[in-house]
C-alpha cells in the first residue's frame, strides 16, 4: 500500500515539474484611457463652439476602444457616452502578457433614454482586426458627422506601464460652402432656391488591415455628383455651411444652381466659376467661395479664421447659416445628385439679381 502511494506522489510531482513559465497565463487590470479634444481641435470654427456642442438633447459622443491579440482577434472593449468633446473613455481592461494592436474611435449618436436610437457611422466586422469596418450611413449630419480614429501597439510584460493614453484624431475634414449675395437670383428666369456645392466622387468609409492601418472605401460613378452642401438662395444675405468628409484625392467640386422648377444648372462652365480639384486631407479644412455680384469662384485651404472672410475683404464676417432651420434635417439620407450632360445655352451675364 505505501509503495502505491509513494508511487503516485511520485508521479503528482513530475506533472506539475513538468509544467513550465509558459504554460501559465498571467492577467492582469489594464487601464486605457482615451481622449477626444484633439478630434475637432484642428479645425476653424467659423462660430465659436459649433462644432464643439450638441445642439440636440439625445446627442452624446460616443467614444470606444477595441483591443485586438497577435493574431488579430477582439480580445476587450469598452464604450462610453458624453455631452462634449473635452473628455475621456477610462477603460480598465483584463489584459494578459503579449503584444496588442489599440484601436480608438469616436462618433456622434442619438440616444433614446440609455440606448443608442441613431448612428451616423457603423462597425461590421468588429471581432476580426482584418475585418473591421467604419461605415458611412449616408446621412447628412453636419457637425454630428465628426469621426474621430486612433490606433497605437501595445506590449503587456515585465515592467511594463499600467496604463496608455490615446488621443483620438479626425479620420475627416471639413469642406465649407460659403455663398456671398446668395439670394433673389435668376438664371434663364427662372429663380434659384439652392446653391450647391457638388463633389465628383463621395466614400463609403473606412477599412482596416491585419495591422490596424485603414485605407478609405471610395465610392465613384461615372455622370453622378454628390451633394457636398446645401445653400438657402430664397433671400438675400452671406450664409455658409459644412460638411465632414473622408480623405479623398483629385475630388472635383463645384457650385451647381437648384432652380425652383426642379431643374439645376452646373455653373463652372461660366467664366470667372470654374470648379477645382482638391485632395483633401484628414483634419484640414477647405473653404469653396462662390460670390455672386463679382460672378467669381474662390477655393482656399483654410489656415487661419481669414480664409472664411470676404476673398476680397478681412474685415467682412460671414453670417450666420440660420442653423435651426438647416439642421432639422440632419438625419435625411443624402442623395445621389445624377449630373446630366447638356450644352450651357446661357452666358455668365444671364445671372442676374431678380427685381
């Protein structure tokens, strides 16, 4: 009987003897926060603080972080939801030792109660790194269209820090409209209710590799134009608005006239209103002036809060966009604008100011 026990004692110890460092995971609390300010910093603000509050009651930012293994496989996550963009996701994740890819993002939604109701963007894909997309729903938006995005390597171990900061950054940039003299305007007598700003090509959103680098889904068909922004031409006055794009280059934008019997004229044909081609880049900004009494176009990347005046003076401020009333229709899905070729019969001297 001793010599069974002695036997089995034996053969306890060299199973656990066997058992090596490796075989033993260690896990441990994590802390990753994630920051948000540097999302619309970069930008001009052609009003103070637009695109830094929520002008709705259920919009929150929504800030989360996916943390992907070596084999690139979702291994934790968090999410949080606020009213400003001067904040932090402080997320304390069950980590064990090896190496990870950190992937940070921010959106704006709408909330119902403590569920989200409304998306402007969306994940597929979200359990496999290679897999993920950030995908554009098409909707209008202005300043809840911001997407913010980060990605930073991670290795857990021996006297490793505790925690990492990432400072999320804008995946976008802003292009302005902005219309000098834009209401009570005829062409071939029929009046103008709408400038708009058109580009030739639009994105679907984002796509990520094995390596959590992203490269941008565009979206592009022959003949079509997509509706940048939109200007109220019904009165008279300076208004401008934005809208938030993806980074795309050789995108040629333009203004087209909305007429109020449904049919527009593209207006880069004229002398002195040509489009141009941009290449936009995240977290610049682009101002498109179309001044109507000096019938000129002018297109300016935006580095100080002079490129948002006045081409022709410093000292004129551009006025308020009646935001109320164009930002109802945030959630509306933008259309495609099919763009019909035609030969121009009018000359630039047929735009007129009406009587």
């Amino acid at each position: 009987m001793k010599k069974y026990i002695s036997l089995m004692a034996i053969a306890i110890v060299a199973i656990f003897a066997s058992c090596s460092n490796d075989d033993i995971t260690i896990t441990t609390s994590y802390t990753i926060n994630v920051n948000a300010s540097g999302v619309v910093s970069p930008f001009i603000e052609a009003s103070a603080g637009e695109l830094e509050k929520f002008t709705d009651a259920d919009e929150r930012l929504r800030i989360r972080v996916l943390v992907y293994n070596s084999n690139g496989e979702l291994t934790a996550q968090e999410t949080g939801y606020y009213t400003n963009y001067n904040t932090q996701l402080k997320a304390s994740l069950a980590l064990s030792t090896g190496n990870y890819t950190v992937i940070g993002i921010s959106d704006v939604v709408l909330m119902n109660g403590s569920s989200v109701d409304f998306e402007f963007w969306t994940i597929s894909g979200m359990s496999k790194l290679s897999e993920l997309q950030i995908l554009d729903q098409g909707y209008v938006g202005y300043e809840a269209r911001i997407l913010g995005i980060a990605k930073y390597s991670l290795t857990i171990g021996d006297n490793q820090s505790s925690s990492l900061n990432v400072d999320l950054q804008p995946a976008g940039a802003l292009v302005y409209g902005i219309v000098w003299h834009a209401g009570n305007w005829t062409i071939g007598g029929v009046a103008v209710n709408t400038w708009r700003l058109n580009g030739n090509k639009s994105t679907e959103g984002l796509s990520f590799d094995a390596s959590g680098n992203y490269s941008i889904l565009e979206r592009y068909e022959a003949d079509t134009r997509y509706r940048l922004v939109d200007i109220d031409a019904t009165e008279d006055g300076n208004f401008y608005y934005y809208n938030y794009i993806l980074p795309m280059n050789n995108l040629y934008v333009n203004f087209r006239a909305v007429k109020e019997d449904g049919t527009y004229t593209d207006i880069d044909d004229y002398d002195g209103l040509e489009g141009v081609t941009l290449n936009i880049q995240a977290g610049e900004e682009y101002a498109c002036h179309l001044d109507m009494y000096g019938s000129k176009t002018y297109y300016k990347r935006v580095t100080s809060e002079s490129d948002l005046n006045y081409p022709g003076s410093a000292s004129s401020r551009i006025a308020s966009a009646r935001a109320s009333a164009m930002k109802q229709n945030k959630t509306a899905k933008m259309p495609k604008e099919i763009f019909n070729q035609f030969t121009h019969e009018l000359r630039a001297s047929d735009i007129k100011a009406q009587k």
